[in-house]
C-alpha cells in the first residue's frame, strides 16, 4: 500500500525556524520522508529521512541533508 502526503506545515514556537514536511511516502513498514527549513542559523536545509517500522515503531534509519544558502 502506497500513500502520499504533502504540504502538512509545522511551525515550531517562535516560529523561526520555519519546518515543512514537504512529503511523505509510505510502502508497507518501510518510508521515505522530506522535510524543508529555513531560518536556521539564517540558512534553509533539505533533510531526506528514510525510515523502517520496527516493532510497531517508526525509527528513522538514515539521514541526509543539504543547505541551501
């Protein structure tokens, strides 16, 4: 089973840094995930999570980033 999800914004406190999940993508017990932010430290960043249901528990099983100035 596939399902997508996008655009779901989260703003954090003070509202700086801004953070978006830009998109979720789901197969089973395995996930695929984006998240954009911007105004930390003044720069923006992409961060690419996969993810794997273990247990019946989602634990991210790697991260990678890129900044984008």
């Amino acid at each position: 089973m596939l399902n997508h999800y996008s655009q779901l914004l989260i703003v954090l406190k003070n509202q700086t840094p801004l953070v978006a999940i830009a998109y979720i993508d789901i197969s089973g017990s395995a996930a695929f995930a984006r998240a954009d932010s911007d105004g930390i430290s003044g720069y923006g960043f992409t961060d690419y999570f996969n993810l794997l249901k273990i247990q019946g528990k989602w634990q991210v099983v790697n991260k990678m980033f890129v900044s984008n100035y």
